[in-house]
C-alpha cells in the first residue's frame, strides 16, 4: 500500500514540473506586453525600463522560469501586477468564497442528483426514468452564463426577491451569506445534478443486479430497506469518490458563474486577471488549482484503493 | 460543463470481437432506432443543422441590416423575434448564428480527435518512455481546468472564431489522448491481437485491422458528447468577447451583447440562449444513445 | 404649525432618533481599482476613491475653476516659471503627523523620484522645491508651464504622509495614509475598499458619512439590480441605454455630468511602416470617413441620445470648445466627393481596430454601415484592450477606436496625443505648427489667449484629421433617493463633502 502511495506521488511529480512550465509559457504566449499595461498613461521610458527590470523580464526565458518556479517552491507566487498585492494572499483571501460557492452547489447537486438517480434506477425503464434522464440532460445543456443571467433578470430585476451580486463572508453574516449566494449556487449545481444523477442511476443498476442484493430481496426484505440500506449503502462508495472529483470540476467551473454574478472568487479573479494581463495572478493561480487537482486525484486513487481490499493486494 | 458525464469505460466496448459479432452494425442500428431519447437528439440535431445550411435561402432579412430606426424592437410581425441593438433582426441572426455554434462545436472536436487519437493510440500500444511522456502532458493539461485554458488559449490567439475553435479543439484533445490510450491497452490485451502478433502481422496491420475499429465506437461518442461541451464552450468564449466577431452573428456574442439591456430588451438574452440549450441537449441526447447502442451489456 | 414646521420638526425628531445610526454609503463601481498609491496608480476608478481618501493641493469646482484645498492661496511668478503657494493650517495626516511645507516637498520628490511612480511625465515640467516657511512653499519649473496647476489638482496633488510612505516604499498601496475626510480601513481586492471617517479632518463639518464602502460591480446591468434593490446606494456611470426606464422613478435619482474625455477613431499616419497607406497618407479619406458618420444618430442608437456628439477634443460644454466650428451635419455626398478627389471614387477600404465590449462594437459596427453608404468598406479588428493597446503604441494598425477619460486642462486633452513624438502620439502625427501652437499654449497664464492658441491649432487638426472625434461620454450616475447632497462633477469624481444618508 505504501508502495504504492509513493509511486503515485512519484508520477505526480513530473506531471506538477510540466504544469509548471505550460502555466510559465502562459506569460509567453499571451500578446500585450505587461509592462505597457502596468505603466498605463506614464510613457517615460525611465519608468518602463525600471518596471521591466523590476519584474525581470529581461532576463532569458530560462533563467525567469528557474526563478519563478525556485520562489513558488518557498511559497512565493510573485506580486499582483495590478494591486501590489501577494499573490498567495490573494489566493487565500478568494479561495473561502469559491469553496462556499462550490459547497453549496454540491448540496444542491446532492440534493436532487442522488434522490433522482435512486427513483430513475429502481424504476428503470419506465417514464420516470425516461423523464428524470431528459432532465438531468437538460441540466448538462443549459449554458451556465445564460442561467445565470435569466435568473438574475427574473428573481433580481422583475421580482426583487435576492440580490442580483456581491459576496457576504459567511463568517460575517451567516444568513445573508447563504442568500446571496443561492442563486450562483443553483446555476452551478445543476450540470452537476444531472452528472451525479447518471452515476447514481448506473452505480446503483449494477448493485440492483448483484447477488446479494438478490439474496435480500428473497430473504423477503422489503423493498425499501432493500434498495436505502443494502442497494445504496453499496452503490455510496463509487458516488463519494465521484463526488470528491467532481469537487475540483466545480472549482473550475465557477470561472463564468463568479463572472455573472460578480463573485470575488478564484474564478474571477483568474478571468480578470487574464483579461488585465496580470501574469502572476494567472500563474498563481493556474498552478495552484492544476495542483490541487492532481492531489484530488491522488487522494481518490487512494481511497479507492482503500475501499477495495481486492484492488489492494494487486497493487 | 458537462465534460464530468459519465466516461466511457474501457470495458464496455472492448470485449467485441469481430469474428465472433458477425453483423454487428444492424444489431447497434436497431438499438439505436429503439431509443427514444436518441431519436428525439438525432431530430434537434438535424433541425439546427438543416437551419445552419439554409440560412442562406430561407426568406429572412439580412442579418446584418441595421436599422436606425428600429432598434431595440419587441417581437411583432415584421420581426418575429424583435431587433437587435443596432436594429438587425434577431431570427434571422439566431438562424445564421446557427452555422456558428455547429461549426464550432465540430471542428473543435474534429480538432481534438485529429489529434488525440494518434497520440493515444502510440501512447497505448508502444508504451515505455513514449507513453509515459505523453501521459505526464496529458495529466498536465487535464489539470488545468479546460475552460481556463481554452480562455488563456483564446486571448492568445486573439479574438476570432477560428482562434476559439483552436483553443477549444486543444483543451479537448487530451480528453481523447487518455480516452484512446485506455482502449488500445485493453484491446492490446486480446486473445485475438496476441494471436496476430503471433503470426507476424506487421504493427501497421494490427493497427488498422483491429485496433482502430475497435476503438472507434468509444471515440465516436466522446466526440458526440464533446460537441456538446465544445458549443457551451464557444458561446462561453464568445460571451466573454473571445468568439466570433462582429457583425458576423454568433449566439455566444448575442448575449454578450444582450446582457447589457437585460431590462429593456428582454428577447435579445432569451433566444440564442434556448438555441445553445435545445442543439446541446441534441448532441447530449444523441451521444447517449450511442452509447447505449454500442455497449453491450445493455439490453 | 404649518406643514413644513412640522415636517422639520418630524425631521429633527428624526435625526435625535436616528443620531446613533451609522451612516454607511456604499458606491458601486465600474471596475476593481488598481494599486491605492496615488504616485503609482493608473486606473479612473482608483481616482474615484481618492477623492475621499487623499485630499490634494488644489480642487475643481463643477465648472473646472481650480480652487484651494490644501493649498489656500497661490501665484505664478511674473514669467510663469515658478508656483508660490500658502498651506493649510491645522491639517493632519491619518497617522497624526502634522502637514507642512516639508511635506509636501517630499511628496512632489517622492512623485518625481520613485521608481515605480508614473507621474513623471505629469510633473515633468517641475525642476523642484523650496520650501519657504512651515506652510509657504515654492515649486520651481523648468519652463513657464500653466497646466502643472491643474496636474496638482489630481493624483500628482495628492498629499500622502511622507513619513509613512518613506517607510512603506512601493508597497505603500497596501496602507495608504493621506488627509482625506476618510481614512482607509480595509480593501479585500475585487470585493470592497472600505473607508472609514477621519475625525481630525480639516473640514469635517462637511461630512456626515461615518463610512464609505466602493464595491467593484463589473456589469452595468447588476449594478443597476443592486441600486434598484437598495444593496448600494449610489452606482457609477449607469448605462445610457437605463435611463428611459429610471424616468419617473420613485426610488432612484439620476444625476449627469458631461465628461472631460472623449471617443475618437485614432489613425496612423507616420508611426511606423504601417502608416504608409491610404489612410494614412491622404487626409481627404479620414475626413470623408468623418463626413459619413452621422454623429447624432450615434448618439440616438447607441446612447438613446443621452452622451454628448463630438467633434473636438472637448466637448461643446467646455469653455475650451470651438464654437466657430459646430458639430457637422452627415454629409455622404461630400464624403463620395472627397473620395473621388482622392482617386477613390469606387470605394476604399479601412481597417479599424476595436476593443472588444459590446459598447464599442455597436458603436463601430453603426460607423461601418455609415461609412459603407459612403463607399468606405469598414472591416472590424476586435482585440482585447490590452493587446489593442500594444499595437497601437507599436504603430501596428491603421485605425484605432480609442477614447481618453480627459483632464481638467485642456492641454491634458490634446498635446500629448498629437505633438511630435508625445508620449501617447500613437498616430505617430507630426506638424511643426501644431507643435508649436501646443507648445506655446503650455507655458501662458492668460485663458484667452491660451484658447486663441488651441482654436489655431484646431483648425490645423481639423483639416489633418490624424484623430476623428465621435463624442464625449456623460457620466450618469443613479443615486438612491435616500442620498442627498450629491454634485456631479465633469470629471466623474464622487465628491463627499455634503452628501447624506436620509432614512426614510
């Protein structure tokens, strides 16, 4: 098990450098030179010539990646080239409101994704399960942006009954915090329903068929207890570890939605950030989301390791 | 996005061998023409493309004849669908904006498919040092969540259609690297393609003779499925001013444009919006068909 | 007691009532501010902010007249070569250190010597200071230049504490500390910039606040939402296209202030290779370009006739305007004309490079359908603006569609961008004349003849056309009726003193 840990760490290492200079060649790639930007209407040379040494971009290519990948390995992502501020900072100061966001999404995609898919599977085949399918395709196919802007029209503008934007620290106001973002979170949770639905429905198909749930029914258990305690408790396993990956997925896909509803999250601030040419802010957080999604995976790999004493002794 | 659907699992197609399912294609046809829900995709699908293709004559105004005097316009009889905020007309802009979206959608794919099943396939069946320098890239890109990348991408290669059907085409294309490096490694593993090695057929035949068709049918309906993202990925780019430009219409730009008079002019916001939705849910609807068509073990 | 007594008393009632309740304003802006340290910030929003946080030497009233505020007296020497100015007494820093002349020589060191600063070019006529007592100082110029008054009046002016900045360096922005009427209290980036109110301000009479609040709200639509539902109780620059539905409301106020800036089509005629083309060359084809476009109808289509057409780097409001030339009616036969002289008469085509926001597009798109009625075959080159702005600077386009946010001198408008190799000269224009005219209009004291100098210069620029202006924003901002107090100012500044917040 160990073992097989350490290798998993191993690979993940190669993978996260790679990252790292995909993420670095961003600054490369994207045209606009930044020190323009940064200088804004001051034209002196003086000026532009000190800000593009400050920011080292004289430097060979090489030798400013070895320094950006040398400081982010202290922890040091750089400066925003916008605001002055640490670049770690404002990561740690935008990542509470995605995660909240991105919570609160996951509670509304549990909520109806899970209870859906156990109706659509116990009743394969019929109308239900007809129904709930062309639903929750219907939740994958609705363009985020333009839910969100629907809504905002409908609930915010003719009705008045939440705000349209803006964030509220849960810490600050528990209440507020949780209404504000309702919408956001009902916009992103519901292509994630639908993904949750369809795994819940086929996990639970193969653990209908399965022997044990077989030999429970002609134990003449009833229905109920057969499907909520030995069919489910069985199909969990596979859903939780979706779950943990999906999570990631909804990280990212708060990029449009912070966007819509003018959220401070990592999502727009990344969005922004590359429409400003804010380099170490793309960098940063690029690299930082690339990373915590690959220990995502790894800690799914892991646990599903774990789950599965079988797998276990293979490895 | 709807990129987290259900993967296609190596399994389930793998387990065919052509020798053995003799006239395979009539058994996935009937499957096919059974499934409802398929049937009702193949029909939206069908609908959009045939708008996109006769766009051009269909009586409808020039979608980019303004009209200094009609801007802003509710739905009436002149204008179905109302004008625009310079005065073009809407229907006719959402009909055009169709040929957008679908290309769109398919060359990206188109894109992602060219390139990631080559790379797959010598990923999976030569192994080694190629395989692993491919799929460390390939990991690498996964992580980088895809529409962030297809932005990065975008603003990159500047503002344009063909720009954004790149970026998307390259966010995808590891998708279908992993997906057919799994199916070539499973497939590899087959009584069948050991006993061709073992008669000395040559790699290429292997390859073509089965490999390939064995891996196809996965591949075909990721990439269904993937169009299905690609569209909600250029209207996503578009809205962020990345897409198609104008004055050619795009139904992404339509509600980048239209979220600015969400109060006064509603109907500009509510229709491309329903379109991207209705020709999504096509493709959606159609790769889960195939998909049931082409797995075996269902019935 | 008549109805009014009672009324007032109801509202003194009110106000004992009501003593303890804070009074938070909170201002939705159009965008996140940049880095809060006046000597190195480059965005409009951040300005807005600095108008509560960092009092400067001198103001403007609504009608551009330069008026004291930290200063209360100056004068220009006899040859226009230096500024003596009288300080305020009893000011203090938000840090308790006093303001004096000292200070107020290391700020305009700290603008002119910072690396990072990038009011250089603003300053660039100050050779330095003497300090002449605790609250008299002299600024010393290179050469007679009557604009560096109005450059005081805006981040140049802004007084920070020099003790703090000089220990803070370049990461100043983090905390700033000036003598505003508010004092910074906390900013979460693209969230909120907190101010809270200075006790000791100089003028604290005129503020009622206890705090501000500036929320960045990107999208002109939920900006609005936030107004109408009462979550921000002032929003900037409402869209144009919203007034017709505000009209008649029963919550909201609209205020509107035309700006100092305006929106042009820029073309490049001498910066770099790519000004060797038709365009470039042939001044007949830019005025038969800006013969075609009906600048009212622009206005009517894309701002429901509620900006201000343009036909001069400022607008008709200005003191600086040209009346002599009024703005042209549209004219597409002397633009087929002008064509045709120029040996195009079968129509010509002209690529136009346009910042990618539905405002500016609609705008370009109304110009090319104009223009092609003319026979000119607009095509659009929509480019983010960042990358739009580098290849402006580099010289790579033909046509820009690109505006500028004003200054209160009317230099600020014009010099830099059409003087031969000006900072922001992107149309790489060049004209000995116009030079001159521009040069000398700095350096002179008297309005009258300084604008005798600008109409001359026009009438030169008019005829080149290397910048077709279209037309000047209005500034509208929405304000909750519970706000009182609010004057809107041409340069789109929030001002606080006298405004209040009403329960009602």
């Amino acid at each position: 098990m160990l073992s097989f840990i350490l290798r998993r760490i191993l690979i993940a290492i190669p993978t996260i450098l790679l990252i790292s200079v995909f993420v670095f060649s961003l600054q490369k790639l994207l045209p606009g030179d930044p020190v323009l930007a940064m200088a804004g209407e001051e034209r002196d040379p003086e000026v532009i010539a000190f800000l593009r040494e400050k920011y080292r971009l004289n430097d060979p290519i090489p030798v400013q990646y070895a320094h950006w990948v040398g400081n982010a390995v202290r922890g040091d992502l750089g400066m925003s080239l916008r605001t002055n501020q640490p670049v770690l900072e404002l990561i740690g100061e935008k990542l509470p409101v995605t995660i909240q966001l991105a919570t609160m999404a996951m509670i509304f995609a549990m909520g109806i994704g899970i209870p859906a898919g156990i109706l659509s599977a116990v009743r394969k085949g019929t109308v239900t399960d007809y129904v709930a399918n062309v639903v929750a395709l219907s939740g994958l196919s609705i363009p985020n942006f333009w839910l969100g802007i629907m809504l905002i029209l409908l609930v915010s503008v003719k009705w008045q009954l939440l705000p349209a934007s803006g964030y509220v620290p849960f810490a600050d106001d528990p209440w507020r915090s949780v209404q504000v973002m309702l919408m956001p979170a009902f916009v992103l949770g519901t292509a994630l329903a639908a993904t949750l639905m369809r795994h819940t429905r086929s996990a639970m198909l193969t653990v209908l068929t399965s022997d044990y749930v077989r030999t429970a029914r002609a134990k003449g258990l009833s229905e109920r207890r057969v499907i909520l305690k030995h069919a489910f408790r069985n199909a969990l396993t596979p859903i939780v570890t979706l779950s943990a990956l999906l999570f990631g997925e909804l990280i990212a896909g708060a990029v449009l939605t912070e966007q819509i509803f003018t959220i401070p999250g990592f999502g727009k601030l990344v969005v922004d950030a590359v429409f400003n040419r804010d380099y170490a802010v793309v960098q940063g957080i690029v690299l930082v989301t690339a990373v915590g999604f690959i220990v995502m995976n790894l800690l799914a790999d892991v646990a599903y390791v774990l789950l599965n004493p079988r797998l276990r002794s293979q490895t | 996005m709807s990129r987290a659907a259900t993967p296609v699992t190596a399994d389930a197609i793998s387990a065919r061998d052509p020798v053995l399912d003799r006239k395979p294609e009539s058994r996935v046809w009937k499957k096919f023409r059974s499934h409802r829900s398929a049937m009702l995709g193949g029909v939206l699908v069908a609908f959009f493309v045939g708008m996109a293709i006769l766009a051009p004559v269909l009586p409808i105004p020039d979608p980019a004849a303004t009209d200094w005097g009609a801007v802003r316009q509710a739905p009436s009889a002149a204008h179905w669908l109302g004008t625009d905020e310079i005065g073009r007309d809407v229907l006719s802009r959402m009909i055009w904006g169709a040929q957008a979206s679908l290309l769109a959608g398919v060359v990206s794919v188109l894109i992602a498919v060219a390139l990631g099943v080559p790379f797959g396939i010598v990923a999976g069946y030569f192994g080694g040092w190629t395989d692993a320098v491919i799929s460390r890239c390939t990991e690498a890109l996964l992580a980088a969540p895809f529409l962030i990348l297809a932005i990065a991408l975008a603003a990159f290669l500047g503002p344009s259609l063909t720009n954004a059907m790149i970026a998307i085409g390259i966010s995808a294309t590891p998708l279908f690297i992993r997906l057919t490096r799994g199916q070539v490694l499973s497939v590899a593993a087959e009584d069948y393609v050991d006993g061709a090695r073992a008669i000395g057929l040559p790699t290429r035949k292997i390859l073509t003779r089965y490999i390939l068709p064995n891996i196809l049918p996965p591949v075909l309906v990721q990439a269904t499925l993937t169009i299905a993202t690609a569209i909600i990925a250029e209207a996503s780019l578009s809205f962020l001013g990345l897409g198609q430009q104008p004055p050619a219409p795009s139904w992404g730009s339509m509600l980048n444009t239209a979220k600015n008079f969400l109060n006064q002019a509603p109907w500009m916001a509510l229709w491309p919006g329903v379109a991207i939705f209705l020709v999504v849910l096509g493709f959606n609807l159609l790769g889960d068909g195939l998909r049931d068509a082409l797995d075996p073990r269902e019935q | 007691m008549t109805l009014r007594h009672m009324t007032l008393a109801a509202a003194l009632l009110g106000a004992t009532a009501l003593g303890a309740q804070a009074q938070d304003l909170r201002i939705g802006l159009e965008s996140d501010p940049d880095v809060l340290d006046p000597d190195q910030s480059r965005t409009f929003v951040g300005r807005i902010v600095y108008t509560a946080l960092c009092d400067k030497l001198v103001d403007v009233t609504p009608d551009l007249k330069i008026v004291p505020q930290l200063a209360t007296e100056w004068s220009f020497s006899d040859d226009n070569t230096s500024i003596t100015m009288k300080l305020r007494e009893g000011v203090t820093f938000h840090d308790g250190t006093p303001f004096d002349a000292e200070a107020v020589a290391r700020n305009i060191d700290r603008s002119l010597t910072l690396e990072e600063s990038r009011r250089k070019s603003e300053l660039a006529s100050v050779a330095g200071t003497e300090v002449l007592g605790d609250h008299e100082i002299r600024i010393d110029l290179k050469e007679p230049d009557a604009t560096v008054l109005a450059q005081l009046a805006d981040r140049a002016g802004m007084m920070v504490s020099p003790d703090a900045a000089e220990a803070a360096g370049a990461d100043f922005g983090a905390n700033p500390v000036c003598s505003g009427p508010f004092k910074f209290k906390e900013r979460v980036a693209q969230d909120r910039i907190v101010l809270e109110k200075f006790d000791d301000y100089w003028n604290a009479d005129e503020i009622a606040l206890d705090s501000v609040t500036y929320l960045p709200i990107t999208d002109t639509t939920v900006r609005l939402a936030n107004l109408q539902s009462g979550d921000i109780d002032i929003a900037n620059r409402v869209a144009a296209t919203d007034l017709k539905q505000l009209e008649g409301s029963d919550s909201i106020d609209i205020e509107q202030a035309v700006s100092l800036g305006y929106q042009g089509i820029t073309f490049n005629v001498g910066n770099g290779d790519k000004g060797d083309n038709p365009w470039g060359n042939d001044a007949r084809l830019r005025r038969a370009l800006s013969l075609a476009i009906g600048r009212d109808i622009i206005n009517q289509v894309v701002f429901d006739g509620n900006f201000r057409p343009g036909n001069q780097p400022f607008p008709d409001t200005s003191p600086w305007y040209d009346a002599d030339y009024p703005l042209p009616e549209r004219d597409v036969e002397a633009a087929r004309a002008l064509l045709e002289e120029a040996g195009y008469g079968d129509g010509v085509a002209l690529e136009v490079q346009v910042p990618n926001r539905p405002e500016n597009l609609q705008l370009m798109q109304v110009i090319q359908s104009m223009a092609s009625e003319a026979g000119i075959d607009v095509s659009l080159t929509s480019k983010e603006f960042a990358t739009m702005l580098n290849d402006q600077t580099a010289g790579d386009f033909t046509a820009s569609q690109v505006g500028w946010s004003g200054r209160i001198d009317p230099d600020g408008n014009i010099h830099q961008f059409v003087t031969t190799g000006a900072g922001l000269n992107d149309a790489g224009y060049s004209n000995e004349e116009v030079d001159r005219l521009l040069n000398e209009a700095r350096t002179l004291a008297d309005e009258g003849e300084r604008k005798a100098l600008y109409d001359q210069a026009r009438a030169i620029l008019q005829e080149e056309a290397p910048i077709v202006y279209l037309y000047h924003d209005t500034w509208i901002t929405g304000l909750d009726k519970s706000v009182e107090g609010f004057v809107p100012y041409p340069d789109g500044m929030i001002r606080l003193e006298g405004v209040t917040l009403n329960a009602d």
